[in-house]
C-alpha cells in the first residue's frame, strides 16, 4: 500500500498539471472504486480551478475556488498517471485541463477512495476526526510522545501505526525509524526515556524526507505519477531485508505481528 511519502510524492507530482489550472472535463469511468463515487463529483468539478494540493495523512488533497475538495486515497494499487497515451480498462477517474493535460486515476483492484466535500466541513471527514499529528509537521514532538504514549504497555511499534497517535506513518518507515533509533519495535511504549522520544521524532521526519527526495518506495504497482518509479527501497537499513547484514555486523530479523512483518536487528535494538 502507498504510503506517506508515496502520496507526498503523488501531490507533487500533481502540481505542475492542475494547479492553478481550470478543469475542463470530468469523467468516471464505473460507478465506485472501493465506495461509489459521488453523484455529483462531475458537476462540481467540472469547470473548477484548482486552487491548492496538499496531504492529510495518506490521503491526497485537491481543493477548487468553488470552496470543494477531492479527496482520494491510492488504496492498495492506486496511482495517477498524467498524459497518458492511451486511456487504460484500470483508468477509472479522468481529469482534463484548459491546457489540455490528461490526468487518469488508475486503480486495478479498486480498494482506493474519491470523496468530494466542502472545504470548512475537512476537520469533520470521518477519516480525518480521530488522527494525530502529521509526522513532518510541528505538532510530533518528543514532549507529544512521551504524553500519548504515558502509561502504555503496547509495543512502541504498534503505537507508531496507531493513526490516532501519528497520522500517516506505516510499516516500512516505523521499521527504519525504530532502527535509526536503536529502539526495538517489541519495547513498551511508555518506558521509553524522553530523550530517545526526542531522537526517534528526528529519526521519522528524517526517513520520512530521505523517503520523499527518492520519490517514495516501489511496492507491487506503485509509480510516482509521471510513470518513474521510487527508489529508497535501496536505503533500507532493515526492511525486507531478513537475513542480510545490518551495519552492525548482525544479522536483520523478521517476526510476524498482528499479521505484519516487522524487520530490527536484534544487536542494534534494544
């Protein structure tokens, strides 16, 4: 699945195209992907200037002068492609400028999402009501951690994947930014030391951007929008990379909770 920094990179990549742009054409191609879209996405759409992009979570954002904002989520396999030279059976959303760009929503296996809502009613979306702070924002800190986190017996690395303690952040960049910490993914969450709070926020934001600059990671179909692939897969430290050497000289595990893989060296992390 997609995840924060993929759809930063998305947002991006969607920039050049749309905004400031007006909207001359807008069509589904089904009725729904993982839910129906809106009835009423084309008319309000169509004819709109696109104002601003941005990201709540995983989620992108892009808002219109008519106060509207599209909000969707990339699912399991969803991504944009923008120009494409030819409309594809997967293309299942399609936006046209007044310069003539093409963008398509391409989602094989339809678990992503297109809502449309007004721009004061955002704090209300149902998926955004309960979330915490956004990792690269000023509202993560050491001193918030070590708040939420107070009392906690859960493992630190299932607290990190909890939305409602940070917003966005999933598997491979909470797996990294536990190894840059040295702090054990199986480690209660309420006895980490404030000092090392302070140390894994800088680890996050600091795997998070290395994450963005490489244009996310390529996991099964995902591709930044103009069709070039991610590429810090190839900086993991310990993701996927079970068996290998860590810069330690140990060698990188994997165990399995609640269904998924999480990777740590068990010299590195205590």
């Amino acid at each position: 699945m997609p995840e924060l920094p993929e759809v930063e990179t998305t947002v991006r990549g969607l920039e050049p195209p749309l905004l400031g742009h007006r909207l001359t054409r807008v069509e589904t191609r089904r009725a729904d992907l993982r839910r129906a879209f809106p009835a009423d996405l084309r008319q309000r759409l169509t004819g709109a200037t696109v104002t601003a992009l941005g990201r709540r979570a995983k989620y992108g954002l892009i808002e219109t002068d008519r106060d509207d904002v599209m909000i969707f989520h990339l699912g399991m396999s969803g991504r944009w492609r923008i120009d494409p030279s030819e409309i594809g059976t997967h293309d299942h959303l399609i936006l046209e400028t007044d310069a003539g760009r093409v963008l398509a929503l391409c989602d094989p296996r339809r678990f992503g999402s297109v809502d449309l809502i007004r721009k004061d009613e955002l704090a209300d979306f149902p998926a955004f009501k309960a979330l915490g702070p956004e990792p690269l924002g000023d509202g993560l800190s050491g001193a918030y951690l070590a708040k939420a986190l107070d009392g906690r017996a859960a493992p630190i690395k299932a607290m990190l994947l909890d939305q409602r303690i940070v917003a966005g952040l999933g598997n491979i960049y909470v797996c990294e930014a536990l190894h840059m910490t040295g702090i054990a993914p199986t480690t209660p969450a309420g006895r980490i030391a404030r000092k090392r709070l302070d140390r894994l926020v800088d680890s996050i934001r600091e795997v998070l951007s290395a994450a963005i600059t490489a244009g996310g990671s390529t996991l099964r179909d995902y591709a930044r929008p103009d069709g070039e692939l991610g590429y810090f897969a190839k900086q993991w430290l310990v993701y996927g990379r079970e068996g290998e050497a860590c810069h330690c000289g140990a060698t990188v595990a994997r165990r399995v909770d609640g269904g998924r893989s999480t990777f740590y060296c068990p010299k590195c992390q205590k």
